[in-house]
C-alpha cells in the first residue's frame, strides 16, 4: 500500500493508481483533474484507497447515464488540499444494474446513490437506505432510463 499523500499531483495520482490497481484504465489526465475507467468488482476498494491513502475527502457527485446497452455509474471526488478531481466512471450491465454503495466511505454520497437509484434504476449494493426522494413510492420504473417512454411517446 501507499503512503498517505495529502496533496498529489495528478501525475501521483495516475502513476499510484495504476499501480495499485492495474485493472484500472487512466483515460485522461488535465491540469487538475485525472479521469479513470474502472471495473465495478473493485470499485469499492479503488475509493477506499483513494479516500484512505490519497486524501480524496468529498464524493461531489454520483450520477448514472444510460447508454442504451449498458449503465454507467460516474464519480466525481475531490481532494480539499489542492483541488484536484478524480473522475471514475463505472460500467454496470443492463441485466444486472448493480454497484457496490460507497455512502460508507463518503456519507454524502448515501442521497446521490438515492437519487440514481431512483432515476436510473442502479442498485447500489450495502446501501444503508435505499428508498425513493423524488417520486411517489408507487412509481414501478426510472424516468431517466431511455427505455422509459413518456406518455406522448406511447
């Protein structure tokens, strides 16, 4: 394991990545923000690390987005020291819309797991609460999934 880094460059940050997970795939790397590909059997254990050993504090966003013939669960979490990003993008199959939650690591991410869940239809596996915000609990489908049709679309 890595020492515990407060404030890394994103070149630290891709190179510690990648060696640590070499599963991981380094898409993009800008001046302050380094975008990742990552599979989700270790996607709980990549933000373990990189809220543990790199000093990432706050998950400011996870959204989902429908490409038709998969899901993607997309992260976006901040290191307060120096402003750097790290943006994980996470395949999820459309047979088996599931991701293990990070709300344990990152407690605000528990309403912006709700909120795909809710919009998306991901599960977010050991989530703590995985309830309906937005729409009434008698809803049976996720609006934002472009398989969803709405009423003028019938």
């Amino acid at each position: 394991m890595a020492d515990v880094i407060q404030a890394p460059t994103v070149d630290q940050v891709s190179e510690i990545l990648k060696r640590e997970f070499p599963d991981i795939s380094i898409l993009c790397v800008e001046e302050r923000r380094v975008k990742v590909k990552c599979p989700r059997e270790i996607s709980h254990d990549v933000c373990v690390f990189i809220h543990d050993n790199l000093t990432f504090e706050h998950c400011s966003v996870v959204t989902g987005v429908d490409y038709e013939d998969h899901m993607m669960v997309v992260y976006l979490i901040a290191n307060y020291y120096n402003g750097l990003m790290i943006d994980m993008d996470v395949d999820v199959p459309n047979d088996d819309p599931h991701v293990a939650s990070v709300s344990d690591i990152w407690g605000g991410a528990n309403w912006h797991e709700r909120e795909t869940w809710e919009l998306f239809g991901i599960v977010f596996d050991n989530h703590p609460r995985l309830e309906r915000l937005l729409t009434p609990d008698t809803y049976e489908f996720f609006p934002f999934r472009k398989s969803y049709k709405l009423r003028s679309q019938e």
